[in-house]
C-alpha cells in the first residue's frame, strides 16, 4: 500500500505572531480540498497558539520544531510535550541537524525525545542526515546506520508506527544544493533497511521518510514524486504561502 506523503513546513526561528497568521490566513484557501498528501507546519513555540487557532478545523496539522525529553522540570528555555499538547500541537520536530549541530543533541538525547513524544500520542520527525565532511569521507552509510539505531534503541514495533523520518543532509540545507533524487532515495533505502533490521519489514514499509535540504518548488516534483521518498520538509522554500503551496501541489 502507498505511504501518504507529508509535506512539512519548518519555519526555523522565522516569523512574529502576525506574519504567521497572515501566513496561515493565505495558505489554508490555497491548500484547502487537497487530500492527497498530509500537511504539517513547524512554527517557533511562541507562535503555536496563534497558528493552531488559524488553522483551526483545516487540513493542515501543527507541532513544535522540538520538545523536551523531561515531563516538565527546571528545563529554562524548553518546551514540554505536555505543553504542546496543551495548546493543541499533535506534531514535533526531533534531532533536526540545528539542535544537534548547535545544541549539542545527541543520539541518546534524540531517543529520550522520541519516547517522551510516542508515550504522549505526539507524532514525531526524527531528523538524520550526514554533514559534507562524513559524505566525502565515504561515511554517509555508517553515520545513517548510527544515528538511525541511536534514535530507536528500546523503541518497540508495536510503539513505532506514528514515527516519521527526514532525511536532511547537512550539506543541502539553506545551501541551495540539493541532494540528487538519486542520492536521496539511495539514503532512504539506506535509512529504511536499518528500520527493517531494528523494527521488522512491515513498521519499515509502512514508516515514512521525508526528505530536507533545499526543497523548492523547482525540484520538489522530482524528490517526492520517488516511490521512495515520502514527503519534504521544507525550510526556506516554506516561509511563504505561494511557494510552499507549490510544493505541497508538487
Ligand atoms: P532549507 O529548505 O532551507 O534548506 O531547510 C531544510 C531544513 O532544515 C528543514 O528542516
């Protein structure tokens, strides 16, 4: 059975509340009737309420660009998956390479996130991806493998099936280079046999994997029209409604 594709908007440390209504107010007409793929949009924390109320009874979902591992706690600066919840978000971001590379993720930190989120019925994007140095050193494979067995360890197949992947080299991102689509779904069947190896054939066919590093609505077609690439997650190509629409409508 074909996975339904997801087409998510990460809007990064972009937008004030009013710029992200007015965002929400063009899109939704834009988008509205479109049933072929799901559509998701990752606002900063403090902009969720405003676009969860805009979106409101739409076909477009809205999570966090990243949650807590902790219930709730002295976390200054943090957001809990209880919180989201809270406001109405149903999704979140996880491991995007930003928190890993600046933040100081990590593995074991991505697989604390990723139970908190799947124990709290959120539905969670665990983002992957190798930087430039690991690829032309010939690693992407085994920087894959790692971070993608990291993520799931003590993660069950039967808890597994909300998760979603992205696939986001690090090279491609806000660089305007694109992996090839050739080069994406080599990293998905890449990605999707470790699941296999972890989960079993069934969660691994059925769990989709996204693809991010400069989606635009030039190249979209592309990508996501690969039997083997799920969706995007898009970052500048997303700040504005006229060229994510293109991309949702690849
Ligand atoms: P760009 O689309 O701006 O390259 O960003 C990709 C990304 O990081 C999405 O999470």
């Amino acid at each position: 059975m074909a996975r339904k594709k997801l087409i998510a908007a990460n809007w990064k440390m972009y937008k004030t509340p009013a710029e992200a209504k007015a965002f929400v107010d063009a899109f939704l007409p834009l988008v509205a009737g479109h049933t072929r793929d799901e559509i998701a949009l990752f606002p900063s924390p403090v902009l969720l309420p405003t676009v969860i109320a805009a979106a409101k009874d739409s076909n477009v979902a809205v999570g966090c660009q990243n949650i807590h591992f902790a219930e709730e706690g002295a976390y200054t600066g943090e957001t809990s998956v209880g919180q989201l919840i809270a406001v109405g978000g149903t999704h979140t971001l996880i491991g995007h390479s930003e928190r890993r590379q600046y933040f100081a993720e990590t593995d074991e930190i991505v697989n604390k996130k990723l139970h908190t989120a799947l124990k709290h019925g959120i539905v969670p994007i665990v983002c992957v991806g190798e930087v430039l140095a690991e690829r032309e050193a010939g690693k992407t494979e085994s920087v894959l493998k790692t971070q993608v067995t990291g993520a799931f360890a003590n993660i069950t197949a039967e808890a597994a099936a909300p998760i979603v992947i992205a696939y986001e080299p690090v090279w491609a991102i806000g660089t305007g280079k694109t992996a090839t689509p050739e080069m994406a779904v080599e990293a998905h069947k890449i990605i999707r046999a470790e699941v296999t190896k972890l989960l079993g054939a069934d969660v691994a066919a059925k769990m989709r994997i996204l693809y991010g590093g400069s989606v635009k609505p030039d190249n979209a077609t592309a990508l996501c029209g690969q039997e083997e690439i799920d969706g995007a997650l898009v970052g500048g190509a997303s700040l504005k409604p006229d060229s994510f629409t293109a991309i949702v409508k690849y």
